[in-house]
C-alpha cells in the first residue's frame, strides 16, 4: 500500500511539473527599460553635459532596479562612468559607424548577478546586416543589438533587442523596420524575447503599424495590466514638463507573446530639475513566458 501511494506521488509531481519544473522557472519576471541616452557629444553644456548626468543616469537605474536595459544614442566615453556607477550591471554594443570612438551605439545593460550573456552582437539594419551599412534615404548607419541571456531565476533564457530608426529617412525606417522583424524572427524563434527602441515613429506610421501587426510581438502599453503612467510624449529635449512642442511617442517597448506587461511608465525621473537625457525612460514590470 505504501509502495502504491510513494508511486501515485511521483506520478502525480510528474503531471504538475515536468522534469521537475516548476510554475516559477517557466515564466521570467523582470524590470525592463527602454531609455535612449544621449552620449557625449560637446555642444552639450551645463546640465546636459554628461559629466552632470552620469550620477543621475546611475541613481535611475538603481532607483528603479532596473535588472535589464536597451539604449540608444551611447558613446564609447560613457563606459568608464558606467563601469565605475554602475559595476553591477553587464553591457555591450557596438557603434553603427564601425569606429571604436563612434558615440552611437545601442547597449544592452544588465544585471550581472541574475543573467548570463550566453551571446551578444551588433547587426546592421539593411541587406547586409553583418556589414557597416546603410540604404535608401538613411542619414546615416542604424543597428540592432541584442543579447541572449539565462535567467538565473527562472532556469530559461530569452533575448533583448536594442534598435534606433534613422530620425530623418521616411523610406529608410519603413526597410529598417522590415529588417529588423526578420532578424528577430531568425534570431529569437521561439523564445521569449524583449525589443526596446527609439523608432522615430509615431504611433499610427506605417512603421509602428508594420511591427504590430506581426502576431508574435505586443506594444507594453497596450496590454499593461496596470493603467499606463504617460508623459505627453518620449522625447522632451530636456525641457521636461516644459516642453510643448513634442507630444508623440517615439520609444516603445514590445514583447514577444504571450508574455504579460504588469506595469506601463514613461519615467520623468530629474534630480533637482537636471534629466539623465532628452528622452524619457520607460520602464516595465514583465512576465515573459
């Protein structure tokens, strides 16, 4: 009889979780951002220099835990104020034009004591992706990075993506966009996956329409389970509240489906008025299953 009940236990966690999973290792929860910071770039003065922000773009992040972020528009000279701030936190990238002192650069940040990088790369946005490149109406060269982690929490691994659209060819976004969804589909398969950005696109363009209508992918603001915390809009050009000139949202943050968005906000983080960039962070609380 005993031999009997031990056998119906074993069957039983068997049916319940398989292998020996449980309900927590197969979903990943996590704290995503999407943030595109504003490099070093010398016209910058007082308040916008990056010798003012680095503190304050650190505090962010500690402040808001955040375990994993893409940006956008990053520069080579900010990694000795990212290694000495923020030591706990991986990162990778690589600029769009190919040269070592290139300021734009899309990173992947996180959390090193939770994700292990398990492959990191930078590719282009045209067809040649593995080329320093740029088509059609471009200004200049735009990229994805990505990283594939493993989630020491969870036992699973998933991808983030970080991409930046070219801000002036309307021809050049639309392929961009294209390129883009195929290498997320070649990449991530069937795992789930995180896509952050600055996409010079608002949110009725073709672009952004383009991207949604893809059935593996999800706007965070859409299906935020939580009412979704706005600013007027992404970019504010370090005028915050006091911009009144750009309203639209050109920085999104996806996930692959049918992962779960908790929380939806637009940051409008300052320290005594000074902003880490002239974008707005966002940041989400997900589930990605």
């Amino acid at each position: 009889m005993k031999r009997k009940i031990f056998i119906l236990a074993i069957l039983s966690s068997l049916i319940l979780f398989p292998f020996g999973c449980t309900q927590e290792e197969k979903d990943i929860q996590l704290r995503a951002c999407s943030f595109n910071l504003r490099g070093v770039i010398s016209g910058d003065k007082n308040e916008r220099s990056w010798e003012v922000r680095k503190s304050i773009v650190a505090n962010f992040l500690k402040k808001h835990d955040i375990d994993i972020c893409g940006t956008q528009e990053s520069a080579y000279k900010q990694f000795p104020a990212l290694n000495e701030l923020l030591s706990e936190y991986g990162f990778f990238g690589k600029s769009s034009v190919g040269e070592h002192n290139g300021r734009v650069l899309n990173l992947v940040m996180y959390k090193k004591s939770r994700f292990k990088m398990l492959k990191a790369e930078t590719l282009w946005l045209t067809s040649t992706p593995n080329v320093v490149s740029k088509e059609f109406d471009s200004s200049e060269p735009r990229t994805v990075t990505y990283g594939h982690f493993f989630d020491n929490k969870s036992g699973r691994d998933f991808f983030l993506f970080s991409t930046h659209f070219d801000h002036r060819g309307k021809l050049a976004r639309k392929a961009q966009s294209k390129v883009l969804m195929q290498l997320i589909e070649k990449i991530a398969k069937d795992k789930p996956f995180i896509l952050v950005g600055d996409f010079n696109s608002k949110e009725e363009s073709e672009v952004i329409t383009y991207i949604k209508s893809k059935p593996y992918i999800s706007d965070s603001r859409t299906i935020s389970k939580a009412k979704p915390i706005d600013m007027p809009g992404t970019y504010h050009g370090f005028k915050g509240h006091n911009n009144r000139e750009f309203k639209n949202r050109i920085d999104y943050l996806w996930v692959s489906k049918p992962s779960e968005v908790l929380t939806y906000e637009v940051s409008n983080y300052s320290e005594n008025g000074i902003y880490p960039s002239d974008h707005y962070p966002i940041v989400c609380d997900l589930i990605l299953k």
